[in-house]
C-alpha cells in the first residue's frame, strides 16, 4: 500500500493488506536486497498496513525508525541487526483505518506525525509528536517518550483528506 525511502535513499520500506514490512537496501546499481520482513500488527489478528513513514535520524548513530499505521500508529524501533524491529510506543486515537501519514518539525526541532482517516466517522486530521532519537555509547535507543499516546491535537475536516502539507508557526499549526 506504500513504499518509502530513507533520507540518504539507500534504504526502502514497503507495507501492504498481508501486516507486514519489507525492509530494503540498496546494494548495487538499481538492486534492492531484503534486509528484513516484519508483521507490524500486534497479537493475532492481521491489520493491513495502509502507510508508513521513515523518521530522520537526530545523528548518523541513531537508530532506523519508522511508523506504520493500520487503525493505529506503531513507531519501530531497529534495535540491532540480530535483534530486528522492536514496538517502541503505539498510539490510538482514529476510529477507521490511518490512510495518511506526513512528518513536520517545529522550530524548536521536535518532530511530529500527522495522521488522517478514511472512515466517514473519522474526519479528523490528528497531529502526534513523536519521541527524539538517542544514541549511548553502549548501543542505541529512543529517547524515553514522556508525551502521551494521545494526539497532541485534533483537527476536525468536512471532506475526506487526500494529502496534507504542514507548517509550523511560532503559535500555531497550518494545515493546507
């Protein structure tokens, strides 16, 4: 259902109907490699993965992170090679299916997801910041979330949204 590329595009990721995400590198002159292939829905049941997003890096050290949303956003955390993708926070807050995802950064550098649904019960736009990427000496991590996982804010829209672009101002959010 969507493909995206990391920030250098050396990396792709790939989600669809099945709940899973493909990881890719690029290892050669237009040829991707599996790097790794992942359910992305918790417990039992299979929730499609309608989109995904990758997150920039805070530092060359940080580590791979995406979100994925389904009727819920799931932000994975690469943890290490042997270790694979971790769950690192789910957040909850759409009643239909997330169909999509857009990344803005504040002026003060936090980051934030923006997150819209196509149920014709849930015409909001929701906006959810999104944890800061740390690195330790000893390995990497996210920074611990201390934000709720709810969204910071809702925005009520009368028609579906099909594509949203942000800006931050210094007191408030604009949405076109």
């Amino acid at each position: 259902n969507d493909i995206r590329f990391s920030e250098c595009g050396s990396e792709m990721f790939t989600c669809g109907n099945d709940g899973f995400v493909a990881h890719f590198k690029l290892s050669g002159p237009q040829k991707w490699t599996l790097i790794s292939r992942f359910k992305a829905s918790t417990g039992s049941s299979v929730e499609g993965v309608a989109s995904l997003l990758v997150l920039p890096s805070s530092s060359p050290n940080a580590p791979s992170r995406i979100l994925t949303a389904s009727c819920k956003l799931r932000l994975w955390n690469l943890a290490s090679k042997a270790k694979g993708w971790e769950l690192h926070q789910t957040y909850s807050g759409h009643s239909g299916q997330i169909t999509h995802l857009s990344l803005a950064r504040s002026d003060d550098g936090s980051l934030y997801a923006l997150s819209s649904s196509d149920s014709e019960n849930d015409r909001i736009v929701s906006l959810w910041r999104m944890p800061a990427a740390e690195s330790k000496e000893n390995g990497h991590h996210l920074a611990e979330n201390n934000n709720s996982e709810t969204a910071v804010a809702n925005f009520a829209v009368n028609d579906d949204v099909k594509s949203f672009a942000t800006r931050f101002g210094s007191d408030r959010v604009i949405l076109s």
